[in-house]
C-alpha cells in the first residue's frame, strides 16, 4: 500500500525539524506537510527536507489542513493516510502501529490510556464526554474521539464529505464515515502531553462540537 503521512502544521519551527527528521525514512514522496498559515520558519524548515510542502496563505485552520492534504492524496493516488500533529505529542515511531493493522478497519484511531494519571483533568473530562457523543451517533465504538493520530483509507476520504473547518472535523469525519458504514477501529499509541500553548480555545471549540452534534442528529 501507498500510504501518505500528513503533518498539519501552524507556527511549529520549534517541533517540526525533530519530527521530519524521525520519519524521513518513509520517503520524502510520502510525507505531506500543511502550513497553514505559520509566521515563523516553519516553512523555511519543511523545504530543507524536500518533501510534500503544501501551503495555506493565512491560518485556515486544523481541519482545513487536513482536507488540503486528503484532497492532494485522493488526486495522487494514495491507498490511505496517517495523520499526525507536529508539535511532539504523538510519537513518530508508532506508526508502525497503523501500518500494521490497516486491514482491519477503514480508521484506525491512535487510542491514549484514558486515565487522570496520564492527562489534564479538562482533557480526560472533555475527552470522554466527546467519545460518548461520537460513539452514539456514530453507531460505532470509539474511545478516543480527540486523537489526531490516525489512519484512513482513501476510500472513506473519497465518500465522506467534509465541511468544517477547524478541530472538529476529526469528529466529522467520524461521525459520517461510521454513519456510512466503514469500520472505525483503534491502535494503542502513547499517553504524551506537552506544556505548550494549545489553540484550542475551550469555550470556542466546544461550540463548533455542539454545532457539529446539532447538525448530524438531523441529517
């Protein structure tokens, strides 16, 4: 199988240099990068190590970098992609762990240890409660619902249309592919947290995910 490794990627000069140089191994041809809109020398960093550069003038957005990348790796004829943040919380060395089981489902979510021990108490909370949500419209199990480390096969990027823009689309895109039929499954990945600054705004964000709930119940 063909498989891309999406990287999106916003203000991450700090983190992307260790990353790239960690899984420069699968291939320049299949690493994608999204800035997405970064005002320091993200870019500059990527072309040093010639791969995929693909570039959004201003900050566009989580989701809108995924979709940049799923659309240039459906047009390109990958089987299906690993997606993974660049900012060091998730370890490169597991995606053996995804390309290993692609097989057995259509997604396969990176799933964390869901302990208090191992994660803030707001993310463990959030976490949980947006499990749930997903998991009951999606009709589907899944325990992780937050995690960016992923696999998915080109077929579902091909079927399942997307329309956010910004952190929910990870739960879009499980809600409607579970909807459709294809088989969300989980790998085991590592517990990481880092103390840098999220953009995730709580309040801001939250809202998406309800408006995103809102919607799928009437669909």
């Amino acid at each position: 199988m063909r498989i891309a490794i999406i990287i999106p990627a916003y203000n991450e000069e700090s983190n992307i240099e260790k990353l790239l140089t960690k899984i420069e191994h699968f291939g320049k041809e299949n690493i994608i990068v999204v800035d997405d809109g970064s005002c320091d020398r993200t870019t500059s960093i990527v072309k040093r190590f010639g791969v995929i550069l693909l570039k959004h003038d201003v900050n566009r957005g989580k989701g809108m970098a995924h979709r940049t990348a799923f659309d240039f790796a459906v047009n390109h004829g990958y089987d299906g992609v690993i997606t993974l943040d660049a900012d060091g919380q998730h370890n490169p060395h597991e995606i053996s762990n995804f390309l290993e089981n692609t097989d057995s489902a259509d997604i396969l979510v990176g799933t964390r240890d869901m302990k208090l021990a191992n994660m803030p108490v707001d993310r463990y909370l959030t976490n949980k409660v947006t499990s749930l949500v997903v998991s009951l419209i999606a009709s589907q199990k899944v325990y992780d619902s937050q995690s960016g480390y992923r696999y998915i096969s080109t077929e579902v990027l091909k079927r399942v249309p997307l329309v956010t823009r910004r952190f929910q689309t990870e739960s879009e895109i499980l809600i409607k592919a579970g909807r459709m039929g294809f088989k969300i499954g989980k790998v085991p990945i590592s517990t990481i947290y880092k103390k840098e600054k999220s953009y995730i705004n709580p309040f801001v964000d939250t809202c998406r995910f309800i408006g995103l709930v809102a919607r799928s119940l009437f669909e």
